[in-house]
C-alpha cells in the first residue's frame, strides 16, 4: 500500500542586491517548485524573470501570512513543492516565513533550508566587529520611547550587536543609541551589495554627525556595534555621567533617592529600572 507523498517546503535565500548572489541550487530550486511563495509577487517576478522563468506564484506577506498559510500548507498536503522566498535575503528573518513554516512542519510537511544571502551577516562579515557570538535584533520600535526602552535591555549584551533601521528613522535611531548605550563604535551597512554599496564606521557620534549633513538618505541599512565589552572606555564614561548626574538630582531633590532616580530617569529618558541596574542601586 503506497503513501500519498507529502511535498517540501524549501525556504530560499534570495539575492539582498546583486543578482548574482543567487546560489545555483537556489536557481533550480526555483525552477523545479510547483509555486514559488513570495512576499511581493511584482519583486520575486522580476527575479524570475532574470532566470527565464514563468512560474505560478502566490503572495505571502507580514498582512497577509495567517490567512493564506492554511491553503498553502494544504497544497503541502496535496504533494505539491513549495519555494518560499521574500523580497531579499533570508526567509523569516525580520521577513515573513516563519509562521508558514511553523505550520507546515506542523501539519508533517518537510521543510529544508536553501542558505544563501542574508543582509544581517553580510554587514557583520565586513565590519571588522567581532562575530563569535553576535546578538541580532531586527527593527527596532518605531516610537521614541518604546525604541529608547528596548536599547536599554541592550546595552547588558556584551556581543556584537547586528539592527535593521528604516531611512527615516536612522538618525532618530543613532540618537537614541548613543543616548542608551554610550559612544561606541558602530557601523552603519547601506545598499549592501548594490551600486551604491556604503559602510561607514566610527563612534556612534561621528556617524550621526554624517548623517544629519545629509539632505536624504535612501536604501537598506543595517546597523552593527560593538557589545558592552568591547566598547573601549564608553561604557565607563557613560556610568561616569550617570553618576555625577545622580549626585547632582540627590543635591536638588533634598537626598531622597527615588525622586533623584525619577529625575534622571526623566531627563536621560531611561527607564528607572535600568538607571538603577547602570548605578547599581
């Protein structure tokens, strides 16, 4: 008695820019699939169209995952091979996919990985910051504050640290950056692989002093910087002002301790919580 065959679901790393970071088994993978699930169909089309292929294709983004997922992993069911890709790099890495696949692997289906690009370590490669160990963490909230609470939590990390930052938000962001965790060395990775390919690297503040002279910046950005222990004295110098600034608010607020940390907590926009872990309180 045979076994209805099950189909595969092959998540593919596409090019982040240069078409020709396509991997050859990704190109026949893409070829031999029975639908390719991408996140923008106009995008992936293109590429297809670069490899000469005409393919049945399905849309598959962050709005609409959850409700197409069902009947994607019923065509799994039914034996059909899947190619799940997204508009650059890896699949499901701050990019749509991992529901599907969670789902997939789920309903019994295979799922099997075609590496290839992904922006994140690229820009790690070339940074010259150290990659051992490494702590990746997407996009950061768009909000100022919700933003300045999640680099509180970052600045105990003591790795690498790999972000994605949208160019409207860039020089915010480097602000609150060098607000949070001090004035360390960074990286910002624009248009990797592209023609317009940039990297920039220096302390958080020459490079927002660079940014804000320019009248628009465009592109991709992924942004590294140094961990908490291997940011040269920065980390120091900014407990350092933290402190004398806490002895300056205990000074105005007649000793009290609490109202001293809600002052600098309030002027530095920290949340209380993490000035008290920086000041050991």
């Amino acid at each position: 008695m045979s076994t209805a065959r099950i189909g595969t679901l092959f998540v593919v790393a596409t090019p982040i820019g240069n078409l020709g970071d396509l991997s050859a088994r990704a190109g026949e993978v893409l070829a031999q699939a029975d639908l390719v699930v991408a996140e923008d169909t106009r995008r992936t089309g293109q590429l297809l169209q670069h490899l000469g292929l005409h393919k049945a294709m399905s849309s598959c983004h962050k709005f609409s995952e959850a409700r197409v997922m069902d009947a994607l992993v019923a065509r799994l069911l039914a034996g059909d091979d899947l190619a799940l890709v997204t508009d650059g790099g890896t699949p499901a890495l701050s990019d749509p996919g991992y529901r599907l696949v969670s789902a997939a692997l789920d309903a019994g289906a295979r799922s099997t990985p075609v590496p290839g690009p992904c922006a994140a370590v690229a820009a790690l490669s070339a940074t010259g910051f150290p990659a051992d160990r490494f702590h990746f963490a997407g996009f950061l909230p768009s909000r100022s504050s919700a933003r300045r609470k999640e680099i509180a939590t970052l600045a105990r990390q003591e790795c690498s640290l790999v972000l994605y930052e949208a160019p409207h938000r860039l020089l915010a962001c480097l602000e609150d950056l060098e607000r949070g965790l001090g004035d360390r060395s960074a990286a910002i990775c624009r248009e990797l692989t592209k023609l317009h390919e940039e990297i920039l690297r220096g302390k958080l503040s020459e490079l927002r002093a660079d940014i804000s002279g320019r009248d628009r910046i465009r592109g991709e950005i992924v942004l590294v910087l140094a961990g908490a222990d291997d940011q040269d004295d920065s980390g120091q110098a900014r407990r350092d002002e933290l402190e004398d600034l806490y002895e300056q608010a205990l000074e105005a607020e007649d000793g009290d301790p609490k109202r001293a940390v809600r002052r600098v907590a309030r002027d530095q926009q920290l949340p209380r919580a993490e000035l008290r872990r920086i000041l050991g309180l």
